[in-house]
C-alpha cells in the first residue's frame, strides 16, 4: 500500500477494541453502546471474523446507528500497518511518514549473522547507514535472520553492500511463507537496494544463499529502513 492515513483522533474509533480520543472534548467519554455479533464478514470472497492479538473474537459496536469496527484487526486481515503512539494519541494506518531503521526493532540472528554499528561495515560509498546486519558464511545453504516488525509497517527499504562476495547471492525478504521480494546480488556489484510492500507482516525473514556452489562462504552488509 502506498498511499498513507494518518488519523489525529479527534473523536473515537477502536484500536484492538479500545475506544480513545483527543481534541478540546474530554479524552474519555461515556457512552452507551451495543456489541454487535450479528454482523458477518467477507474479506475477498472468504468469511472472517475479528480476533485480538490472543486470537479472542471480538465484536463490532454499535452506537447511534454507526457500527465500529477493531481497526487493529480489520488492518490486519487487509495487510495494512497498524500503529498507534499513546503519547499523541494518533493512529496511523499504512505507510509512515517518518522511517525507522531496521536494527530499532527486535532483530533475531543466528550464528551466521549480527547486528553491527561497525563503520568498517556502516559507511559505504562515502554515507554513514549507522546500523545493520552481517550475513556472513553464506553458501548453498541458506542462512537467515529475522526482523519483528509487529505489524506497525507498511513498507521496507533495504540496500545490500559486499563484505566478501565470491559469487552471485540470493537475497529473499519473506513474510511466513510468501516471498515479498528477492535480491539479486552479483560478485560485482557494489550496491543493490529495494523498496517494496510488506502488508503488516509481524515477522521478516531475510534468507541469502549462493547461486552456484563454489566451496567458499561470502558475506554481505544489509541495512535499511521501515515505513
């Protein structure tokens, strides 16, 4: 999604079936509403019904002859970031307007990569990324690591640098299953950078593997940014 929503409360909506507000009305108003678990729902053709993060159902309400919906949940299920700052109270729903770099989210590594701020790495082609991930001993086996992005992003962009590549390199960003993206890294490339859709994902998987087997390891510097 590429188009953004930035939603400054104003009244109320739900956000994982808690009601909140801002502006010159109170904060919190009291009011009488009805859950409503009568309506059905059909996202694409398929039946779905509204859950919270512990996978609980949850139900619209309804007040003064307008039903709200979870948007958390609704964003969800449509592949839209959902992600809300308590301390200004505003909801933003898709793309962000400001970006947030990859390693000031939880990142998950395992013996062949780590997360660095090493200039050695940092600085590539005279600018400073300050942050990103190592992927070293990459060979025909894949290696990995993860990013958890809980749902808050619409979008990523990441560029891929050469540590020691001695051939081609398979970059795939996935999300579960399904391949959001693959990198082509070539033995003399200097710089490949993608920015792509990653419909709310809770979790990324970056995978890197060689295309040909050539019984040596390469590595790589990956950083990037989160929208």
């Amino acid at each position: 999604m590429n188009k953004k929503l930035i939603i400054a409360l104003s009244s109320f909506t739900l956000l994982g079936g808690m009601a909140i507000g801002a502006g010159a009305a109170p904060i919190l108003e009291k009011i009488t509403a009805n859950l409503n678990w009568g309506i059905n729902y059909n996202i694409s053709g398929k039946a779905w019904s509204p859950v919270d993060q512990n996978g609980k159902k949850l139900a619209a309400i309804t007040y003064n002859n307008t039903t709200y919906l979870p948007v958390r949940s609704v964003g969800e299920a449509l592949g839209v970031a959902v992600d809300y700052n308590g301390s200004s109270q505003t909801l933003t729903l898709g793309e962000k307007s400001d970006t947030t770099p990859i390693t000031s989210e939880k990142i998950v590594t395992d013996y062949s990569s780590y997360v660095t701020k090493d200039k050695q790495f940092t600085v590539q082609q005279e600018k400073d990324y300050i942050s990103g991930v190592i992927m070293k001993q990459i060979n025909s086996a894949d290696k990995e690591f993860n990013i958890h992005t809980e749902g808050k992003y619409q979008k990523l962009e990441v560029s891929v640098f050469p540590v020691d590549v001695k051939t081609d390199i398979s970059v795939r960003i996935l999300d579960g299953d399904v391949l959001l993206k693959e990198i082509i890294f070539g033995s003399s490339d200097k710089i490949q950078t993608a920015s792509f859709d990653i419909g709310a994902a809770k979790k990324l998987t970056i995978e890197a593997d060689t295309l040909k087997v050539t019984g040596t390891d390469s590595s790589i510097f990956l950083t990037g940014d989160l929208k």
